[in-house]
C-alpha cells in the first residue's frame, strides 16, 4: 500500500522502506529533482503516528545508528529520526504499519494527537543552541515531532530587541530566546 507524502511516497517492497521523492529546485523553481532512498525494516525501532492541529498526520521513523544487533531503547546520541509531513491516505497508513510491524515484529507504534494537546498551547516555540553539534541533535527530532523551522539566527553578543518584544507580544513562547552568549536560536511553528 502506497502513502502518499508532501514531496513523494513510501512503499514497503520485501524488508525495505521505499521513499521516492520529485520536486522542483532552483531560482526559479524549474529544475526538476528525483530521489529514492531505503531504509531498512529491520533497523527501525519505533514509528511515530502524529495527527496534527490541521488534520495531517506525520511520520516519523526512529532508527538505531550504532551498527551490530538493534536495541530496543537506544540513547539519544545512537539514534536517527527521519519524518514526513502530509501523509494520506489514512487506511494506506494503517495498512503500511501494518506491513512494516509484519517485517519487524519489534517495531514500538506510537500514535499521538496534537489537536487536544496543543489547542491552548502556542505554536511558536523559540529553541536556544549553545553550540551547532547541539542543533544538529536536536533539529531532526523536532522536525519528526511536526514542528517546523520557521527563523534561525546566529548571534553574536547582540539581543534583537524588536524581534524579542514582536515575539512576546504576538503570545509566541520564550524560552530562553534572548541571550548575550554566542548561540543559536531556531524558532519553530
């Protein structure tokens, strides 16, 4: 069965996970692009199910780095998430995890709404990096969680006051967004 996602489509053929991908590139947006990649079955060790605010579901899929047998909790630092965004249709879905668990019976699914638990929530959320090794961790998980980059800024002992104050009064959630060190902040909607 076929799940159809923002930039192309994932299969399951035998024990692999077939992601092929077709946009457009450039100024101009003109220059075609085509990509298939795989991802193993068996080196999966959990796919996450998120519906989000606006009725799409995310996947994501949550992978052991480390080479040799795979564990079943790894740590931070030993794991690769990859997601996708806008994936329909939804008995397609069903049926794809369906398959994926038949392959790889140790497969954790976890399905999670986002419309409950974010309605009162704020959908800006302003994340600081104290070096890039950090945001180069973090970044993909919270792109697989359903957020998306929105703003990213290097800086360098300099507070931009007018986007701080725009942010707080426009109800967006600061968490530790103004700073003097030299960090990086990715702001996320």
């Amino acid at each position: 069965m076929t799940v159809v996602h923002q930039v192309g489509r994932l299969d399951i053929k035998a024990d692999q996970i077939i992601n092929s991908m077709s946009g457009t590139r450039g100024l101009f947006r003109k220059e075609p692009w085509e990509r298939t990649e795989s991802i193993a079955i068996s080196e999966l060790v959990e796919i996450r199910v998120s519906e989000q605010l606006d009725g799409s579901v995310s996947l994501s899929f949550t992978r052991d780095a480390r080479e040799g047998p795979v564990h079943t909790k790894p740590s931070t630092t030993e794991e690769l998430a990859q997601g996708f965004t806008n994936c329909r249709p939804p008995e397609a879905i069903e049926r794809f995890l369906q398959e994926a668990h038949e392959v790889n019976p140790t497969i954790s699914i976890e399905w999670t709404s986002v419309r409950g638990d974010l309605a009162s929530a704020s959908s800006i959320r302003v994340k600081t990096y104290r070096s890039g090794a950090e945001y180069e961790r973090d970044a993909p998980r919270m792109v697989a969680a359903g957020w998306r980059p929105e703003d990213q800024t290097a800086l360098a002992g300099h507070v931009n006051v007018r986007r701080t104050t725009a942010r707080v009064l426009l109800g967006g959630f600061l968490a530790g967004g103004a700073s003097r060190s030299r960090t990086k902040s990715l702001s996320l909607g």
